[in-house]
C-alpha cells in the first residue's frame, strides 16, 4: 500500500529540525511512522492534526515500511503509537496485542474506523459477459485454465500475478499460489505508485492481468475490475486461504497510556469512514494534492466529526 509522498523538502526540513531539537508545545514530543500507502497515510494525518492543532503536541513523523520493525521500535520505546494496522497483514499481533493472545507489550488503540477487504482482480473486459475467455465469476483455481493468457517476460512458462506492492505487508502471494497449486509467479514492484501505475497502463491498452488490491481504494473509481474469489479465510490454512475483512486499529507502546493519557484516549476516540478516507485518497493520488493540506481542509470542514475526539 506505497504512499506517494507529497510534502515537500522544507516541509521535511521543518518536522525533522523539529523532532531533534526537541519540542517547545504543551503536549510534548510524539513519534509515529507514516504508513506506506496513502489510505493509511490519511488515517494517521487526521489524528497527527488533531494532536498538534488541539493538544499542543508534535509529532515527530518517521518515513520506514510498514510490518514488524514498527512493532519493535513500539516495544523498544522508539515509536510512540502507529496507526491503520489490518490484522491480516500482521505476524505481531498474537505475541504483542492482548486482544489476540499476546503479552501486552504493544497496546491496542481503539479502531481506526476503515474496514478493509483483499483480493485479485482483474479487468472486466477479460470475463465472458463482455466477450472475454474468463468466466463471469471466476475462482482462484479458474486462473490455471489461462496461463498463457497471463504469461509475463519475467515469469517464463508460468503465468503472472501482480501481488502485494513490498515483502514488508506479509501478503505471502507466492505461499498462496503455491499451496492452491496454482502455476503463476507473484511479482512485487516495490511502491504502491508503481503496482497503480503498471495496471493502469495495461488497463488502457485492454491486455491481460491480475493483480492484488483492496478497498477502499480510488483505483475502482478509475478501473473496472472483476474479483477472482480465493479460498475463504479460515476454510483452509492461511495463506492457502483469502483474507478476512479487516476492522482496522490503532496501537501503540504502553507507556502512552500513563504518558499521554489524553493524547491516547483521542486516538482510541478518532474514527473515520471508508467514504471519508476514499475522498482524501482520491485528491492525493488522482488529483495529485499534498496530504497534509488535503487533511488540514477535511478537518476545517468537518468539526463536527472529529471535535468529540478530545477528551474534555
């Protein structure tokens, strides 16, 4: 999920200068990573505003990939609090989450608000009812019917899936390809901005593909995209299986809850819709807008939703 960066280099210049001389408002010094895909990103900007333009805090933002190391620089003392985490995308939550199992060493944030689905997909114009070789509703196990149809230059005999963007969000596609005895190769290409980018431009020429996406996500407002249905989570071993729909939440190290009691109650309070979300994605990746002006304009226009979030 690759965040197209869109602050500027004084901006960075001013957060960084910032975090290392130390912070001069009330609320103190918070640390937190920028999720590396843009829905996240939002997430996280909307409880960083609140933080530094309500309770006086700044917040120092970290740029590192998503996954574990955001857990272990929580359990080391390093980062403060994250936000937007999927329980499908996580290997951490039933050691460190008490909610799954785990000793309590990170500490659960309250939901986030985004309710997230995964899968592939491929283009509408490749199934039967628009005159394509794929049937209408196709399974997983239907892609081995099309192998050539979906060969790629960097996967010889084997047919070709666009997976997850970076090893660091765990999709394990290769596992589940493999274990679903599928003959495709999963290709990673690093950044959210390169996987949009590849599909778009295959898109517009009508060739073959599929892909790994999820929603809420702007592309299905630019694309017309079929879901291949996957084994159903929890019907067989993951990652053989598709994943659960993800109830989104934040987290963070325990020490925020006698540290920053305040500021760790207005995270578990803040909420916001995948519609909300969806209209910032769209003017930060379509319309190619800066996220933290994007958000500072949906948080003016929107009091009413967040102001509860502060505790009294």
């Amino acid at each position: 999920m690759n965040l197209k960066n869109k602050l500027t280099t004084s901006l960075l210049a001013t957060i960084f200068a910032v975090g290392f001389a130390g912070s001069a408002s009330a609320g103190g010094m918070l640390r937190a990573p920028v999720p590396d895909w843009t829905g996240g990103a939002v997430t996280c900007e909307v409880i960083h505003y609140v933080l530094e333009n309500e309770m006086g805090y700044k917040v120092k933002r970290i740029t590192m990939p998503s996954g574990p190391g955001v857990a272990e620089g929580e359990r080391a003392g390093d980062i403060d609090f994250h936000c937007e985490s999927w329980p499908s995308y996580s290997t951490t939550n039933d050691i460190y989450i008490k909610e799954w199992g785990g000793d309590g060493s990170i500490v659960k944030l309250g939901d986030a608000g985004p309710i997230g689905t995964s899968s592939y997909w491929i283009p509408s114009y490749l199934i039967e009812k628009n005159g394509g070789p794929i049937k209408n509703e196709p399974k997983l196990a239907d892609l081995n019917d099309h192998v050539d149809l979906f060969k790629g230059m960097d996967t010889g005999a084997m047919g070709r899936l666009l997976g997850c963007p970076t090893p660091a969000w765990e999709c394990r596609d290769q596992d589940r390809l493999d274990m679903n005895g599928i003959n495709f190769k999963a290709i990673e290409l690093g950044s959210e901005t390169a996987h949009w980018a590849e599909a778009q431009a295959a898109y517009k020429r009508k060739e073959p593909f599929v892909l790994y996406a999820w929603t809420p996500h702007w592309i299905f407002a630019v694309l017309d995209l079929v879901s291949v249905e996957l084994p159903a989570f929890g019907s067989v071993e993951w990652p053989a299986s598709g994943w659960d729909v993800d109830i989104t939440y934040n987290a963070g190290r325990p020490g925020m809850l006698t540290e920053h009691p305040e500021a760790s109650q207005m995270i578990m309070n803040a909420s916001i819709t995948n519609v909300q979300q969806a209209g910032m994605i769209k003017a930060i990746d379509i319309d190619g807008r800066d996220i933290q002006e994007v958000v500072a304009e949906w948080m003016e226009a929107n009091r009413d939703v967040w102001s509860s979030w502060v505790p009294d």
